[in-house]
C-alpha cells in the first residue's frame, strides 16, 4: 500500500517550486476564485517556516498590514499558487522564526544576507 500511496504522491509534485529558504521575503502569487471569476493576488513577507515533505510541504508567510500581522500557510505544491518570486535573501540562525510574532518594526526585520 505504501508503494501506491508514493506513486499518486509523485505525479502530484510540481517541478521547480522552491528556491527559497526560511528569512527570505518572498512574493506568493496565489489565484484567488471570486464567482466565476479568477484573479491571482500577490502576497509579500517574510518566510516563518518550512515544514512538512513530498506534496504535504507547506511554507508560513508573513506580513504587517496596517499594523497588524498576518500570516498565510501555502501548500508548496498548490495549483493554487501560481509562483513564488524571491524579493530579498535573509540571513537567519534558526529553522523557524516563531520569535518573529512577537517583534514590532524594525526589530521584526530580518537581515539581507550579502554574498
């Protein structure tokens, strides 16, 4: 059974999704279904943290809008996001920035990590 299970998982990954790494500001370009309608909107952050593997992988967004946080957990391997575009790199320690919540502006910022 565990075989069948990794095949129908397989087939379900899309190619070349990734490319960015927890700290980095990214731009979420999700398709959003208004009636018959459908737009993609954009959502930029910083990335908190990436977990899970194969087509479970999800990565958690946030962002300070009028003053107040907000976060949006993204299925990696969505049809629902069209791409993910790489704004800045950051320059972290820590596999997930739980700390982050509780910062307020310029503590809340991430450094640009400079090659």
């Amino acid at each position: 059974m565990n075989e069948i299970i990794k095949e129908i998982e397989a087939a379900q990954l899309k190619e070349g999704v990734g490319g960015f790494e927890v700290g980095d500001t990214v731009k979420v370009y999700g398709k959003i279904k208004e009636g018959n309608r459908e737009r993609i909107q954009v959502f930029e952050g910083t990335v908190l943290k990436i977990q899970g593997g194969s087509n479970r992988e999800t990565f958690t967004v946030r962002k300070v809008s009028n003053g107040v946080g907000v976060e949006k957990t993204w299925p990696m391997h969505s049809p629902n996001v069209e791409k993910v575009e790489v704004v800045r790199k950051g320059k972290v320690r820590r596999a997930k920035l739980n700390y982050l919540r509780d910062r307020i502006g310029k503590k809340a910022k991430v450094k640009e990590l400079v090659k």
